[in-house]
C-alpha cells in the first residue's frame, strides 16, 4: 500500500514523531494509521508533550494554584504582621479591584508598611520595602572655603 503524506502529517499531529518514525510505523503496518499511532504511543518512539493531554493541562493549572495557595502575602509594619494572605487571593484582588488595589498598595507603601511574598520553602522570598535615600555628600568640605 502506498503511504500518503497526508497519514505521515496525521501520525506526526497525533503522537508528535518525526517525519521518519511516522513514515516507518505506517511501512511497518502496510499504512494502518491506527496501528502505526499504537507502535509509537507503545514503543516510546513519539516524544511526550508536557502538555499532551487534557488530564496533564488540568493538573498542572491544580498544581499551580496549590503553589498559589501555600505561598503567602505578607503585610508588615514595625515587626509586626498586619496581613496574611495567600498570593492567589492578592491576584484575584488586583485583577477585580485594579484602580483601588494599587491605590491601597501606594498609600501602605507611603505610609511605611512593607511587603513580602513568603514561599513555603522559605527559599524563594521577595520583599517589598520602602527605601529611605541615602546622602551622596556626606561631610565633605566646600571649595568656598579655601577661596
């Protein structure tokens, strides 16, 4: 049977060969698609995609949104914890409330509050923290002086 470009195009969409492994499977099956996409899936031939099934899409967005859960947002003034909150309800917030979140945002970080996002791990910390300017002239005599 002569095997079309159209199956090698089918076979390489379905299991993601290359051009040579599909064209091989559907020799190797006298052009039987179905057969050619179960020697692949089976052999280990057809490279896995990360992404390659509904199921792994959806645990992945539930692994996300774990990661979102357990790391926490942070509010703190003087020591002391004012706000704690998972980063996944900071985002839902900044993506309803837009105006007004950043609006609150801008008057804590005036008003000295720092933040931080906290990560379960305790290795991946980010903080937020307002900087006080450093003088870049510090006791050095004038040039009047000496004049």
């Amino acid at each position: 049977m002569k095997i079309t470009l159209e199956q090698i195009d089918l076979v390489r969409k379905r299991t993601n060969a290359s051009y040579k492994e599909a064209k091989e499977a559907l020799e190797r099956f006298d052009g039987d698609v179905v057969e050619a996409l179960a020697y692949l899936d089976e052999s280990g031939k057809a490279p896995k995609t990360e992404f390659g099934s509904r199921r792994a899409f959806m645990d992945k967005v539930r692994d996300l949104i774990h990661k979102g859960n357990i790391t926490k947002f942070l509010v703190t003034k003087d020591s002391k914890t004012v706000l704690n909150i998972p980063l996944n309800l900071v985002i839902i917030l900044a993506l309803v409330g837009n105006y007004v979140f950043a609006a609150a945002l801008l008057i804590a970080l005036v008003l000295g509050y720092k933040f931080n996002i906290v990560s379960p791990n305790e290795q991946n910390n980010m903080s937020v923290v307002p900087r006080k300017p450093e003088s870049s002239v510090q006791n050095q005599p004038s040039n009047n002086e000496n004049q």
